[in-house]
C-alpha cells in the first residue's frame, strides 16, 4: 500500500522563484521511487505556478492549506473548495492546529469546510491533537474524541471513507519533540474506534490516518512501521529538499 507524504510549506518559500525551485528539485528527485505519494501543499498564490506540471506527474498531487465553506460570494479574503478545484487540487488540509490556536478556528467552522470539501469531491485531511497542557491534565484522548466527533457531524456514511485524518500532537508541532511510535498507535487504534462508533466496521478499517509533528528522516520510518500510520504530514522538513526527500525514501522501503 502506498503511503501518502503531505508536504505542508505554510508560509513559506517567501518568493515565487523559491517555491519553483522547492517544487521542481522535488519533482526530480521522487522520480524513481514507488509506492509513495507526495501532496504539496504550497501557499494558495503559487497553485497556479504547479497546476500545469502536476497534470504530468502521477506520483505528486496538488493539494491547498485551507478553504472556506462557501462555493462563492461576499467573504473577503477566502478561497473557495470549487476555485481550489479548478486549479487542480485534490486534497485539503482543515482544522490544522495553527489555525485553531492562532486564527481561533472553531469546531463548527471546521465541520463546514469537511462537509464543504467533501461535497465538492475533493479529499479532506482533517488535523487533529492535543496541546501540552492537555497532555500534562491527560485529556489527549478525551480532546481527540470530541474534535472528531464535532468535525463529523452531518457527515454521512458514504462521505466518510474519503476523510484522512492527521494526528498532530500540537506539542510536538516543530519543537523537536516527536510523538513516541508506540503513542501515535495508540492514538491510531483510538481514531479508529471512534469512526466505528459512528460508521460501520469497514468505514474504519479503510480510514487512512497520517502523522504530524517534527518528523525527521531519523524517526518517519518509524511511524510508517511500528505506529502503523498510512503515511505523515510534514511541516518544516518539507522545506529542505533534500531531508524530504530523504523522508520520502525512507517510507518507500
């Protein structure tokens, strides 16, 4: 089974000359590699740059950072999931936690945009994890239980089997401080288990669940192999060409 890498540059490269170049050493160097699929999720003023190249590359797909809930209309400032759609992306990260702690995106905010993209056909990567202060009170679980569970409402059973989900511990978001392998199964085996409460069995059997959180070319094995994860989604590694690169190799194996 192919693992999905996500490529995550936020805010980043500072100039379109930047960004092609990230994008096209990329390109050349996940040439030769199998079972792995790359999503570059670039800022939404260089989609259009890549909208074109993508088309001729089965290995990598386009993918947006955000979206608003409406097809169109009177909201400065917003992309909507049909404009993302036209410049050939396929996946859509929600509810990543900067966007929670930092824009004060809420759970129903969030439930918009999944439902908003899934109704548009394109494929939803739904960010979820606890803070440090969660974590030290123990109620990472109870936290990932209740996003989940607000994020899904309205969502039918046959939208279901298209929503990734990204565990993303906010603490180990670029501190250096990955996830231990053998919590982020944990973590995985409990994503599951509320999917099978809402859906049917094979509904979370065929959930695909990434992780996030200071991956390094040192640890992503480890999270493909041991936690059992189908694949990471990368923030600031996704940055350094070759240390992606390196990820993407390693989880190829």
């Amino acid at each position: 089974m192919k693992s999905l890498i996500v490529a995550n540059w936020k805010c980043n490269p500072e100039t379109p000359k930047g960004a092609k170049l990230l994008f096209n050493t990329v390109k050349r160097g996940i040439k030769n590699i199998k079972n792995v699929e790359v999503v570059i999720c670039p800022p939404f003023v260089y989609l259009p740059f890549f909208q074109k190249k993508i088309k001729k590359i089965e290995k990598i797909k386009l993918g947006a950072q955000d979206v608003f809930w409406k097809e169109k209309g009177a909201f400065t400032g917003e992309i909507s999931p049909l404009m993302l759609k036209d410049l050939g992306v396929k996946y859509v990260i929600i509810g990543h936690s900067e966007r929670r702690q930092i824009l004060k995106e809420t759970d129903e905010m969030i439930n918009k945009k999944l439902r908003a993209v899934l109704f548009t056909k394109l494929r939803p990567i739904l960010c979820v994890g606890e803070t440090e202060m969660e974590k030290r009170k123990e109620q990472g679980l109870r936290v990932l239980n209740s996003q989940i569970s607000r994020a899904l409402e309205g969502v039918p059973e046959k939208e279901a089997d298209k929503i990734i989900l990204a565990y993303e511990p906010v603490w180990a978001i670029g501190t250096g401080a990955a996830c231990e392998p053998n919590s982020v199964l944990e973590k995985k085996l409990l994503l599951q288990r509320i999917f099978r409460k809402r859906y049917s069995p094979n509904i979370s059997k065929k959930l695909k669940i990434l992780y996030g959180g200071s991956v390094t070319p040192e640890n992503a094995l480890s999270y493909i192999k041991e936690a059992k994860t189908n694949g990471l989604l990368i923030g600031g590694s996704s940055l350094k060409a070759k240390e992606f690169l390196e990820i993407v190799k390693m989880v190829s194996i």
